[in-house]
C-alpha cells in the first residue's frame, strides 16, 4: 500500500506523518509537493496539520486551491482514503471536500493537550480497530478546531453515521464545537477530517499509542478491498 | 476602480472574537456595548472600468475564497 504525505508551505505535521506510517505499518510513503499533478500512484492521502499558507486570509483558505487539491478531489472520486488532520482537517472542509466549518476555539485559547475521544463510528475505513464507543488518548494542538455546521447539515451527519470522533467525557470539550465533533466522515465514508492528531500517538514515548490504530485500520481496510492477508 | 469587501461571521453563528471584545469593553466600563461582531476588512483594486463585471467578479471572489459562506457573510462597495 502507497501513502502520500501532501506538504503545503507552512505544513508542519508532514514529517510526524510520514514516520507515523513508517512507523505503525511499515508501508511506503512519499511526501508529495502542493505543486504535484498526480497522485494516481498513491492508495491513500494524508493530509497533515500546520499552518499552510500561514493562516493567511482562514485556515485552509488558499491551500484549498493548491494544484494538488484537484487531484486529492479526484482521489476522493475514485474511492482512495483520505484523511485530514487538524490544519489537513480544516483544508479538506474549505475544499468542500468534508462538510462545515472550523471556528476560532470558544476559549479563544490554543489548545495543547491529550484530549480523551469517543470512537463514535468504528465501521470507517480510518477506525475499524478500534471498538465502538472506545476511548482513546489522542493530543490536539489547535486555535481554530471549533467545528461549525447548520442544523440541516448535522441532522444528516448524524443519519449517516459520519461523526467518528467526539471529545470525550463532561466539560471535556476544548474548543467549543457542536456536538462534541473532534472528526467526521464524508457520506461514502473515504474522506476524514478530525482535529486530534494520531501520529502524535503512535508510540508510549509519545504519551500515547492509541493513534497506532487509525493507521492499522487503514492498511487493514485496504487489504479488505484488495483481497489481501488481514494484518489482524 | 475599487472593491471594498466587508466579511463578517454570520448572524447565528458564536464569533468567539466578538464575544471576548464585548466582555473587555464591559469590563472597561463601557456598558452600553451590545453584541460584537468581527470582522475582515480587505481592498481590492480592480483593473476595469465596468461596473456591471466588477460587481459580478466580485460577487465570484467572495463566494470563492473571500468568504467561506458556510459561516460568513459579506458585502462590498464599488468605487471610481
């Protein structure tokens, strides 16, 4: 299985992606400019966490139009997985690829800490090892993961199953967003933004491994789909 | 010719900035401050003297990359 790393100016989650994979799944992984045309080679796309574009004008505004984002909509046409995180997550909503919006954080503070998550939908491509309504221990790093969307927007979220992650326990949300939302899914279910990051979670070292799985998850659905040996 | 486009964070959604300008207005003791609301404020000189174009450019600018219209709103003014 091929990964891509996809590197805007300014991303600065890439290189704890790129070993993330390395790392959990030993598959390959290519880090792939914002200027690149073609991504036909790559099985899944990460897209990372950073400040693309400096922030310039909203989180993921420019990056939107970056010559790389045409191929990661097609990528997201042609089924491939695709994952958003956190500045990636805000990225993939501005291109429309992921509905609503991220918002400055309610407390008006940049959040940095393990956050506990609900694993609200394990039937995804991106959580299939883990277990329904697990909780896990995953950092967030974040000014604006307020996630924002309308009523009618939600109401469908909520009949399609595609909320993945909410932040976990009473009081425990740290950016003010609806629902809880930490992640969500596109209706098909190959497209996930969540602002947490798992490949800060992949070793104890770390203070968590319970990002290891999302990527275990992702090797394990694409095995699934290409007739090969399940890692179990 | 000139654009002045306005764009501000929708009526029924928390603008977080806004919310924390009022708290330190009233704590300022500036009572009298009712919502608060934040925006951007950006110019734009245009290379046309058509009116009628500029207004729909414009309009595509906003709707495409000024404003994310899932949360904000905005307006412009045309000059000269």
């Amino acid at each position: 299985m091929k990964f891509a790393v996809i590197v805007f100016p300014g991303s600065n989650c890439d290189i704890d992606c790129y070993k993330a994979v390395e790392d959990t799944i030993g598959q390959e992984v290519d880090y792939v400019w914002y200027t690149a045309t073609d991504l036909s080679a790559y099985d899944a796309i990460l897209v990372p966490g950073g400040f693309s574009y400096g922030d310039y004008l909203r989180c993921g505004a420019i990056a939107q139009f970056a010559p790389v984002m045409n191929e990661v909509v097609k990528a997201a046409e042609a089924g491939k997985f695709i994952l958003g995180i956190c500045n990636g997550f805000q990225i993939l909503t501005e291109a429309g690829l992921l509905p609503g919006a991220l918002l400055r954080n309610s407390g008006m503070k940049f959040r940095c800490h393990q956050t506990p998550l609900e694993v609200v939908n394990n039937g995804t491509a991106f959580t299939n090892q883990y277990s329904q309504g697990e909780i896990i221990n995953i950092p967030i790093a974040h000014g604006e993961g307020n996630y924002y969307c309308d009523d009618e927007t939600l109401a469908q979220l909520e009949a399609n199953n595609q909320i993945v992650f909410r932040y976990a326990g009473d009081d425990n949300n740290p950016n003010g967003s609806l629902k809880n939302i930490a992640g969500i899914s596109n209706e098909r279910g190959n497209v996930v933004g969540m602002m947490p990051h798992p490949e800060r979670a992949v070793d104890q070292l770390l203070g968590s491994e319970d990002g290891k799985r999302m990527f275990t998850s992702i090797l394990n659905a694409w095995r699934e789909q290409h007739g090969a040996a399940v890692n179990g | 010719m000139k654009a002045k486009v306005y764009v501000t964070i929708k009526e029924n959604v928390l603008d977080p900035q806004g919310s924390a300008v009022q708290g330190a207005l009233h704590t300022m003791g500036f009572e009298e401050v009712g919502k608060v609301r934040i925006g951007k404020y950006m110019e734009l000189n245009l290379d046309t003297s058509d009116r009628a174009e500029a207004e729909a450019r414009v309009t595509a600018m906003c709707e495409k990359l000024l404003a994310n219209t899932v949360v904000e709103d905005f307006r412009f003014e045309l000059e000269g």
